[in-house]
C-alpha cells in the first residue's frame, strides 16, 4: 500500500505491505434506486426522512442522477433487512 513515486500524497509513503482483515462481499451490488425504494416501502414520515439524511445526508434520498450508483454507508443492522 502507498507510494513511492511523486505523485502521492504526503501521508501515502513510502510504500508498504498490508494484511487486510476478511470481509464479506455480496454477489449482486445494491443501487441508491433499489435501497430507496426498499426505505420508501418500508418507512415513512420522520423514519424515512431519517434514513435518507443517514445515508445519503439529505432528507429526500440520492441525487437523481446517482440512482445506479451503489449504495455506500448503510448500516450493518439496516443491510441485515
């Protein structure tokens, strides 16, 4: 991991050896359009708004021109859903 080359950042040198702990990747990619739709049919009122602004920082949901963009900073318990 890192750099060692001059078009790095300050904290990417030098470059090194990572272990990376084993993590679980799902098969099929969620879109911010398919996470929407599943917080619209199973929230409604404050508890959606709460959940968009969670995941996306705004009360309404992604913007549109992200919806077949993967969906990034849900919960671990909201991805158990």
């Amino acid at each position: 991991m890192g750099h060692d080359d001059d078009r790095r950042f300050v904290n990417e040198a030098p470059s090194h050896p990572v272990e990376v702990a084993p993590f679980f990747l799902d098969r099929y990619e969620v879109t911010n359009g398919d996470y929407l739709a599943y917080l619209r049919a199973s929230f409604e009122g404050d508890s959606l708004e709460r959940k968009c602004l969670g995941v996306w920082g705004d009360r309404a949901g992604p913007p549109s021109d992200r919806l077949d963009f993967p969906v990034t900073r849900v919960r671990y318990v909201d991805a158990l859903a």
